[in-house]
C-alpha cells in the first residue's frame, strides 16, 4: 500500500511515457507488486487454472527484452517488525490489538512459504531464470531494495504500485506498465515532485507519519491538504529533526480552537484531538518513540548492500535457456516449441541488434570508427529484404545470422540505421539494380512490337491479294502489294500496279475500329508514275467518301480496266460480298489486330 493518499498528493507529477523511453536502460522491479496486478485481471478460477498472471508476465518481459532493457526481479524477505501489527491487522481485519499484545516487543516475520502467493512469486522466478532474469531476495521490503538500487545508480528506474519507494530513497518510480496502444508507462520522478510540490524525501516521510501507512496509522483528523500545509511550512531540510523533537505538539494547538473543542463535546469526542496509538495508548505518552522508528525504518531499511555479493551478482548479464523455456511454456501454457520460439526469438534478436548499436555508438564515441565487417562482434543482421510499416512506424523486414533458427523478423528502421546503415545502401543498391532490369526487360517490348508490325503487314498483303483473286472481274494481271509504316500501326498503303498501263496507283487505307470490328478503308486514290511513291500524297478522311479522281489520257482506258474500290470492311456483315474463305481471313485478321490492341 505505501502511504495513505500519497499517490493523490504526486498527481500532478504522473507522466505517461512510450514504452520506447526503457531502451537500453536497467530497471528493477517489484515482482510482488506485478503478480498483484496481473492477478487482479482476474481472478477467476479458469485464469488461477490456466496462470493467465504468468502469461502476461511473459509478455511483459519479453517486451523490455526487445527494448534491450536489462530486468531484475525483486522479492519481499521478512516482515519487518514495525510493519507486523499492519501485516496482522490485514490479516484478520477488525480485531483489534489487546493490551498484553501491544506490549509484546513486535519482531519480524517470515513469510509463509507454502501459501498461494508464494506459490505464483515461484514460478515467476523460474519463468524469469529461463529468460535470463536475476532474482534478488530481498532481506525484508522489496520496494526498500528496489529503492536502493535506483539511488546507488544501478538501476534507471523501479516498477512498484508501493508508494513509499519514495521514502527508501527512490528517484524514479514506474507505477504502472501497459503493451497496448504501442505501450506505455505511468513514471513518476523524485525532481518533478521536489520542483513542482516543494516536498523531498524527508518532507514524504513526515507526510507518512501524519497520514498514515505501512508503518503507522496516523492522525486521527488531518487530511493531506492540512498535513501537507505543516510540512511546506517547516520545509524539507529541517522537518524530521522537528517531528522527532516536538512530536505532534502542532495537533492540539490546530484543533485547540473553541469552536473545534465545542463540536467535539457535541459530538463525544473530548479525545478526537489525542492520537492514539496501535498498541491503543494515546499520545503523548508513547507516541514520541513510535515515530522514531517510523524515521529509523525509512532512513535506515534492512537491504543488501551496494557492495554486497547478492547485489554485484544481479548486475552480470544472463543468458536465457531456449530448452527451458520451452518446457515452462509447454506445461504451463500447453504451448509446442515452435509457438514458444515465434514469441521470444524475434525479441531476443532485436535486442542482440540493440547491443551491436550501442558497441558501434560507443566506438564513435571513442573514436574509433571500424566498418562492418572488421567490428570484434558479427553483426546479426544479414540482410534487408524489404521496408514495413508496423502501427506508422517505419521499419524493415531482415534476416539473420545464426539466431537459433529464427529466419526473419520485423525492425524498426531507425534501430537499423544506427546498427548497421552499411545494409541499408547495402538493400538501396539491389532495388535500384532490380529496377533497372525491369527496366530493361520491357525494352524488347518495342522491337516485338516492330516484328508484330511485320506481321501484321504481311497478313494485310495476303488478305488484298485473297480479295484481288476472288472479286477480280477482268482478265488483266493485277499485283496488289501493300506495306505498313512502322511509324503509323494503323495506316497502311496500298499500290495497284497496271502492267498494261505504265502508271500505279497508290492508296492510304486507314484501319477503323466501328463497335466490335475492325475496318479497313481506303482514303485517297492518286495516278504517278512508275516512280516511287511521294511522300506527298493526298489523305482523305474515311468520315466521307473519297472523290473518283480520272487521269488525264488514259482515263477511259482505266475506267475500263480497274475498279476503284472506294471501301473494305472487316466485318461479319461481309460475308453475304465475299466467299467463306475471304470471311475466315477477315475474322483472323480482326482477332490479330485486336489481340495487338489488347497487348498495347
């Protein structure tokens, strides 16, 4: 519980932090304090059966081990003496303490082994040892150690729900953790409570002793905005020298007012005024000392020391054991190896990415710069396959060397670029070379496309020469011969050739799509010479039939011997104008050109 309110009074120092804020930091935590709450999820028989507490421990670790944050567990030893009379008070709520109790000398008290607490704090420390987690055992409050770790700087932070972490001496307190939403912490820290309230640690401690908590009840009467007005008043440095000499002087003279004695007589109350004590004797007779040793409990708590073999043996880094815990996650979860290595593998080689970054930063650091594949430690990251986005956040898909079996993963790119950004160009390089391959496949495109043109200008000389044998009507020979520009797919020319009249004729047929079908037309019809085609030759518009142009001379003659032909159409309705022959080429030739349209 900590101290009565105190969580209220620290309000306006809460801050919500990412989860990213734990990166490459050590932290410490309260692992009583996080079985408590993973518990009180639910508590239900089905999730005390399936351990759903110890899943969601699971989880959490394995999201600070993807953080490369380095854990350690801490548990609750004895209870310490001044805590016992609260401890029994829980224990059997609304018996009250006799006379001969109280005059007991309270002394500590070891913890029940064998209850269901106990229990479930056990196989958290089993689960935390296969994951490469130290456990310390506290000597009596695990918030106490934890405190002192963080004031000894060997640790950032400490996780408990425990409030008076503030009292041992604790700087920064994570209260509370949460993996959705991209995760998140509740912190609250020891310089925003002394500039933004004005309160210390030895002003918390006072504020414990007026209040109430672990250690005492209290003053029956003060709440926190009175009790922290008395403290601001004497201020930080020399409050506790004041509480251990004057005692609770201050009670009577605030609530010795008239109008305070009169509602007290009203009331029944002529003692309201007089604390009394656990052991129920009443200030201040025995008062004085019992404040003394909430002081000594909280200046001066039982834990191991900074040098001690314990705390030096926690500070190593442990490797976890993949066999172990796949057995732990088999019988506790029901869980097959392969399920087990997809959760804890990808996280585990992120923080091995983590650790290569930070040797690289520290080398920079130095001075040093070495490049990738002379640093002392390979880099666990083989390659970049492609670029992700994982909740906005921009990241990479990798593969890695030798990291238990595990193929590939996704990373946050900026982890990626501090790591090793020689892989980055490394992947920039093959996109850009990939890409010019594509590039130099759809190339040939184009000359496929003037072969198509060859093809299409082949069949068109085919079909006209088909169209020339079946509809010809006289007996003079007729050479048809057409070609197509490769610089126009749709226009092609045709030259009718009179071997008995020393001239040709050149037409320009345009290729129209009309509905489904395609149409070959014949735009203009000029007299020349045997010379070869000017490039000037008139083009008509097949919108309107093309005027019949007559050579002058041999105009009658020509008349008599060819026939213009003003327009073909490619089309099912022919089929009634030409043979089935000339109707199978003409549908051949609509699927050809229509198959080209389709391609282009």
């Amino acid at each position: 519980m900590g101290v009565k309110n105190l969580w209220d009074i620290l309000e306006s120092c809460k801050k919500t932090l990412p989860l990213h804020h734990l990166q490459n930091k050590r932290v410490c935590i309260d692992l009583s304090c996080w079985i408590v709450q993973l518990h009180n999820v639910n508590k239900s028989h089905c999730a005390m059966k399936e351990k759903l507490y110890l899943r969601g421990l699971f989880h959490r670790v394995r999201a600070l081990i993807a953080l490369n944050c380095s854990v350690i567990f801490v548990t609750d030893g004895a209870i310490p003496a001044i805590k016992s009379s609260t401890y029994r008070r829980r224990l059997n709520p609304g018996n009250v303490l006799t006379q001969d109790e109280a005059a007991i000398k309270p002394s500590s008290i070891q913890r029940n082994t064998g209850s269901e607490f106990s229990r479930m704090i056990k196989e958290a420390k089993v689960l935390g040892n296969a994951l490469g987690i130290p456990c310390l055992d506290g000597i009596e409050e695990g918030e106490a150690q934890c405190a002192l770790l963080n004031s000894e700087s060997f640790c950032d932070g400490c996780f408990t729900s425990d409030s008076d972490a503030f009292l041992f001496g604790a700087r920064t307190v994570y209260r509370d953790m949460c993996l959705g939403d991209g995760g998140y912490l509740v912190c609250y820290e020891m310089d925003d409570i002394e500039r933004k309230l004005g309160l210390g640690r030895n002003s918390l401690i006072t504020l414990a002793v007026i209040l109430g908590g672990d250690y005492s009840e209290g003053v029956y009467g003060i709440g926190r905005e009175s009790a922290c007005q008395i403290v601001k008043s004497i201020g930080d440095k020399a409050v506790l020298q004041w509480i251990a000499s004057e005692g609770f002087s201050f009670v009577k003279k605030k609530k010795g007012s008239k109008k305070q004695t009169e509602d007290d007589k009203c009331n029944g109350k002529e003692n309201a005024a007089e604390h009394k004590n656990p052991d129920g004797s009443k200030y201040p007779s025995q008062m004085k000392s019992q404040v003394l040793q909430v002081l000594d409990a909280y200046l001066r708590p039982k834990c191991h020391s900074a040098d001690s073999n314990a705390v030096q043996r926690i500070l190593a880094l442990y490797p976890y054991s993949r066999s172990q815990l796949q057995h732990i996650c088999t019988e506790t979860f029901g869980w097959p190896p392969e399920k087990t290595d997809e959760y804890i593998l990808p996280k585990i080689a992120e923080r091995e990415l983590r650790r290569f970054a930070n040797l690289r930063s520290t080398a920079s650091q130095l001075g040093v710069q070495l490049p990738l594949n002379e640093m002392p430690i390979k880099c666990p990251l083989s390659r970049i396959i492609k670029p992700r986005k994982v909740q906005g956040v921009d990241c990479f898909e990798v593969s890695w060397e030798e990291m238990d079996g595990l193929e590939t993963s996704i990373v946050p790119a900026d982890l990626v670029e501090r790591a090793c950004p020689e892989r980055i160009l490394e992947f920039q390089e093959r996109r850009a070379q990939g890409k010019k391959r594509n590039n130099a496949r759809s190339r040939p495109r184009k000359l496929e496309k003037t072969q198509l043109l060859g093809q299409i200008d082949k069949k068109l000389q085919d079909l006209l020469l088909e169209i020339d044998r079946e509809t010809s009507t006289t007996n003079d020979t007729t050479s048809l011969c057409g070609s197509v520009s490769e610089d126009d797919d749709d226009i092609a020319q045709i030259q009718l050739v009179d071997p008995g009249i020393q001239s040709h004729y050149t037409w320009n047929s345009n290729c129209v799509k009309k509905g489904g079908d395609f149409t070959c037309g014949i735009t203009s019809c000029q007299e020349s010479s045997i010379s070869p085609v000017s490039s000037e030759d008139e083009v008509i518009d097949l919108t309107s039939p093309p005027p019949l142009q007559h050579a002058s001379g041999n105009s009658k003659h020509l008349e008599d011997s060819v026939q213009c032909i003003d327009l073909i159409e490619l089309s099912d309705s022919d089929n009634e104008m030409f043979s089935p022959e000339h109707a199978r080429r003409a549908r051949e030739l609509r699927m050809f050109i229509a198959g080209i349209k389709n391609t282009y």
